[in-house]
C-alpha cells in the first residue's frame, strides 16, 4: 500500500512539473511587451535578400529625370550659398549681397542656429513613454546634430534606447525656410544594441508672427529591416525660444511606437 502510495504521489508531481512547464511556454509570450515586440521587428533577420527590377522608356522619363536633377542640383548649391551669405558679418548688412534679399544671421532665430536644444516628452498610444533629447550645432550650411530616445514600459517594466547621430547639409532659402539633408546613424538598444546607417531630411517653415512648422523624417535599415522615424510638429516662439507640439511616428514593420508630444526648443 505505502509503494503504490509512494507511486503515485511520484506520478502526480511529474504531471504536475509537466504541466506547469507547458503553462509557462504558454503564458511567456503574452509576458513579452511593446518594446520586445518592436526590438524584435527591428532586428530580426530577414528570410532573404529581396532585389528588385526597375525598367523604364528610353523616351520621355529620362528626359524628366534630368530636368529633375538639375533643378535638385541647383536648389542644393543656392540653398548652401545662402546659409554662407546669411553668416557675413552684421556691419556688412548694407554692403552689396552675393545673394539679393537675404537678411543677415541673427542669433536666437531658429533657421541655421548656431546653437539648439530640443527636450519632449511623448505619450504613446500604448503603455509606453518616451523622452527625447536633441542637440543641434552648428556655422552655415555644415551642421551636427545628435538626437536620443529613451522609451520606457510600465507593463512589463522595459526600456529601450534610441540614439542618432547626423551630418547637416543645411540649406536656407530665407530667414523663414530651411531644409537640410543628413547622413549619419542609428543606435537601436534594448536586449541587445544594433547600428545602421540612417538619412534625414528635415523641413522647417517659419514666419514673421512666430508660427513655426517642421517634419523631421529618418530613414534607416537594420538586418534588412526598413526603420521609419517620423516627426511633425507646430509651435509658437520668439527669439531664442519656441514651445510645439506635435505627432511621431516611429514605425518597423507591422511594430510602431506612436504618439503625441509636447516639448520646447532653444536656439542661439
């Protein structure tokens, strides 16, 4: 009696290890949170290099094209020549401009700062937030800009670091308009850290009453994997001042960390 007692109980705690190990497979994927979720989208390695096939008429897309890159070209010298013109001296402002109508570069004005720093605070539409820091040098055309995230998780308790660094091409069309172009890279760090090559193309409208529009949009691939990074926002400011809010996108995949922001900026 006592053996088959003893067998028993030893059958019963084996069913009960074995289902208590099938339980926890089970439960452990709903544990994972929304930044496991979009680190993994990110990072994952794809199946296969896709390659794709582009053709086109040897007729009138070509010329098209060139009357593209022309226009793209000489966008791109004004726009540099115009962020150096800006930088001349103040007691230079009555002299004879290379560039006819463009105001001298005063400090404090948020087109080709000097100096910049950014600080927001985003609430996702999930159980995420994230604080996000970008600083912003810069003389003329030639920038460097360096921009970090850091996403927290409530449940579970996770976070993930988000860093990107980026050369300026700076490109002023008055003291109201700039667009820059960027090269440079993003650091993706959570359970493990990534590094890819990233570009940006940030667009900033300004005007006399103090209205300001931007769209600061980052593009990066890891492990095949497209990262698009996203930022709209609208604010109101003075000189050496300014407060938005806006909307970011930070999307991989079918992963996207997304939501508003509010923050304030600081120029010299």
């Amino acid at each position: 009696m006592k053996r088959n007692a003893l067998l028993l109980r030893s059958s019963g705690a084996t069913l009960l290890l074995v289902l208590t190990f099938c339980l926890t497979c089970l439960v452990q994927p709903l544990v994972a949170g929304e930044l496991d979720d979009f680190e993994e989208e990110a990072t994952a390695a794809t199946a296969a290099d896709t390659t794709s096939s582009y053709s086109s008429d040897s007729g009138g897309g070509s010329g098209w094209a060139m009357l593209f890159a022309e226009v793209f070209y000489m966008t791109f010298i004004y726009g540099g020549a115009s962020s150096i013109n800006r930088m001349r001296p103040p007691d230079a402002v009555d002299a004879e401009s290379p560039i006819e109508g463009l105001p001298v570069k005063n400090k404090g004005e948020p087109v080709i700062p000097y100096l910049r720093l950014d600080a927001f605070y985003q609430d996702t539409t999930t159980t995420v937030q994230a604080f996000d820091g970008r600083i912003e040098v810069g003389w003329g055309p030639i920038g460097l800009q360096y921009r970090h995230t850091r996403y927290d998780e409530d449940r579970p308790d996770d976070s993930m670091d988000v860093s990107q660094w980026h050369v300026l091409y700076r490109m002023s069309f008055s003291q109201f308009v700039e667009v820059d172009m960027g090269f440079g890279s993003m650091t993706l760090k959570g359970n493990r850290e990534y590094s890819a090559f990233s570009f940006t193309l940030p667009v900033q409208v300004r005007t006399p009453w103090g209205i300001g529009v931007e769209y600061r949009p980052a593009w990066s691939t890891i492990n095949g994997n497209s990262v698009r990074d996203h930022t709209l926002s609208a604010g109101y400011g003075l000189r050496f001042v300014s407060a938005s809010i806006g909307y970011r996108w930070f999307n991989v995949g079918d992963a996207s960390l997304q939501g508003p922001f509010i923050g304030a900026s600081l120029y010299f």
